[in-house]
C-alpha cells in the first residue's frame, strides 16, 4: 500500500489516507505521501469507518475514493455512493467481491464458469456436493487467495473440512476443474485494459497451500502471442465487460484444462498480491503503482507496454520450525545466475521464521528474470530445489 500511496502523489494527488495504524506508527516513506491521515479502531466496520470519515472530511472536496485491498472493496464502494464521487459503484464492486455473483453474472454473459452453489450451512453444503459432485472445491464466498480453500475428494473428507470451516459464515461449493491455473491482470481506464499480463503458478495455488515445503513458483509471461493463451485472455477482456468493470486493477485467475478450453476462476478489482505488480514492473521495465495512480486519476497511462522479460518469483519456506538458523545453497546460486536475481528477499538467520499457511510470500523469496522463457523456468525451478532455509 505504500507503494500505491506513492504512486499517487507522485501523480499530483493529494491523498488523504484511512487506516488504522497511528499516525506516529506509520513508516516515514508512507508519511511523507500523505496530505492528511484518519486512524480508525476497526478498518474492517464498514458502518464505523464511513462515519468517522464523513464526519472528518466535511468540508474538503473529493475526487476519487481508492481500495487496492480485497476486503475493502465493498467499503470504497459504499464511500463513493454516499458522497457523490465516480468509479465503481456498489452493486458492481459486490460482483467483484462475492463469489457466486461473480460467476452468475459471468455466465450470464456466456462465459464458461464452474458450476457452483452457495451454501451457508454444514446441511447446505452437502447438497451441493451431491449435486455437483466430487472432486469439488470449498471456499468462502468472500474470500482472498487461497485462504480456506480445500479441494474435497470424497464425503469423508467434506466432513473434516467443515469442521475447518466452522469460523466461515458462507461458502462456495464448486467444480473441480482439472488443468493449468493461470492469471489475467490488467490495469484499465473506463472498463478497457491499456495494460495486460499474464502470470502461470507453479503448481497451481490449492496445491501450493497444502504442502508445506514446496516453493511455489509464479512467472510472468513475456510472449502474449502464444495461442494457448488466447482464450484466457479473450475470457478475461470479456469478463471485464460482463461485471461492469471502471478504473484501475484488477486481478482474475482462469484454468487452462488439458482440451484447450479457458475456465473462469474468480477476479478481483483489486491488483494481485504477493509481489506481482513487482513482477510485472520487472517485465515491462515500468512502475505499476505510479501508472496505475495516473489511469485512476487522469485516466492516462505513459509507460511503455513492450514486454522483455518473464519475471519468476519463487517463495521459499523453511525446513523446521522456530528461528531460521542456516541457508543453504544460495551462494552457489547466486553464481550461478546472479547477473539475473533482481530481488533476494530472504529472512535473515535468526530471524522467526513465519506461517506459511497465512502468507504466500512464506520466508522469503527470489524475483529473477530472462527474456527466454525456458531459462526464467530453469533459474526457478534450482532456485525451488537448490536453496533451503533451515529454522530450529
């Protein structure tokens, strides 16, 4: 966020930020893009928060009211609404936000989307998986990322699953779509994409969430041409016309199935997490957050879109628990391919080492890049398999 708050200013925006850190806890380099700054108890009352902000903004005038986090989302919405500024209003911003609209309005328009039910109870959950059948997956209906996603094979396994989804209020139950996991993310001015990107996961998401000690690995695609992306990326521009899309990022993942056929997953008005609007300025030599701030507010874009390079991030996790207290291999790897790593953000020994089933970015992680895309995946993959974090 600060880097998005950057953007802005540096843009010619004033920005009056809404958060609920203190003030005097805010990084300086986060500070310093500020015009004015509300701390609030509970960022995520939707109800408290409008208030206290109408009440602490009358009288200025506002142009734009932005949210590059998922649960926020609805919240800029709703501020829009009640004060009178343009951009994306609420009923479009819960398409992009709730699961089951999302995929009933997608296929509406004739997309191919899973099939998929909405469930709020133990009961209602396995009807749906009786009718749409296993394998399925589960995951709530507002959910970000992974998180509390579980693939389910049999009525065996639903059973535990439930009981790990106790604290979820609704749920999707959906298909099971076999195949290659893939995103489409773009930056758009009135609903058009002026930049466009495409980023395959290694393995696919689910799969990196349910096992510990994989590195999962994330590369963008340099050569857009390719005729197997193609109707991810017909898929994706028609998604964007089909939930009524407005200004600025947005974030969708779609599944390539072994026939050749796109399948809607989900998107976001939102950019994706984890260090992919990094990738993606390391892939067209730009700064994102800056022409994202300028699409938003001026409806213009400048950067240059020529694709150089595919950009692989691969996020590491540690072996062990506790304090990170060895890595191994990373200078063998560094001679390796040094003159490529454009990033190496590992966690430092003695550090404690984080939970990976919370954050993607794990303990750490490496950012290279190359032109040719066999040898962005090669460099990934020994970063994958040749670097080890070890904690105790």
């Amino acid at each position: 966020m600060r880097q998005y708050t950057r953007g802005l200013a540096e843009v010619g925006a004033r920005v009056f930020g809404i958060g609920d850190t203190p003030k005097e806890a805010l990084p300086p380099d986060l500070q310093r893009y500020l015009s004015a700054y509300l701390t609030v108890p509970r960022l995520l009352d939707e109800d408290d928060v409008l208030a206290r902000a109408t009440d602490w903004l009358r009288g200025r005038e506002l142009d734009r009211v932005l949210a590059n986090w998922e649960p926020l989302v609805t919240l800029a919405a709703r501020m829009r609404e009640r004060w009178g500024v343009p951009g994306m209003d609420l009923s479009t911003a819960i398409g992009f936000r709730d699961k089951e609209v999302m995929k009933e309005r997608a296929e509406a328009a004739g997309l191919r989307v899973p099939r998929a039910r909405r469930a709020g109870t133990a009961q209602a959950v396995r009807e749906a998986a009786e009718e749409i059948g296993y394998p399925l997956i589960v995951k709530p209906i507002a959910g970000a990322g992974s998180a509390d996603t579980y693939r389910v094979d049999s009525s065996e396994e639903l059973t535990k699953v439930l009981a790990a989804l106790r604290h979820v209020e609704e749920v999707s139950v959906e298909e099971y779509i076999e195949g290659e996991e893939l995103t489409f993310d773009t930056v758009c001015i009135e609903g058009v994409p002026v930049f466009e990107n495409v980023a395959h996961y290694l393995p696919k998401p689910l799969e990196a969430r349910s096992v510990e000690h994989l590195s999962p690995v994330i590369i963008t695609v340099r050569d857009m041409d390719q005729a197997w992306l193609q109707p991810g990326i017909e898929l994706g521009r028609a998604v964007l016309t089909a939930l009524g899309m407005h200004d600025g990022f947005t974030h969708m993942e779609w599944f390539l199935t072994p026939s050749g056929e796109a399948v809607f997953g989900e998107i976001g008005a939102r950019p994706g997490g984890a260090h992919l609007v990094d990738q993606m300025n390391y892939t067209i030599d730009a700064d994102l957050f800056r022409e994202w701030a300028r699409a938003v507010c001026w409806h213009a874009f400048d950067a240059e879109t020529e694709r150089k390079y595919n950009a692989a991030i691969i996020f590491k996790r540690a072996r062990g628990q506790g304090r990170i207290r060895a890595i191994d291999g990373l200078q063998e790897y560094r001679a390796r391919f040094g003159e490529h790593i454009v990033e190496e953000s590992l966690l430092p020994i003695g550090a404690e080492r984080r939970n990976w089933r919370n954050t993607l970015v794990s303990d750490g992680y490496l950012l290279v890049r190359h032109p040719d895309w066999d040898e962005a995946k090669r460099m990934a993959f020994a970063a994958a398999s040749d670097i080890a974090l070890r904690a105790g």
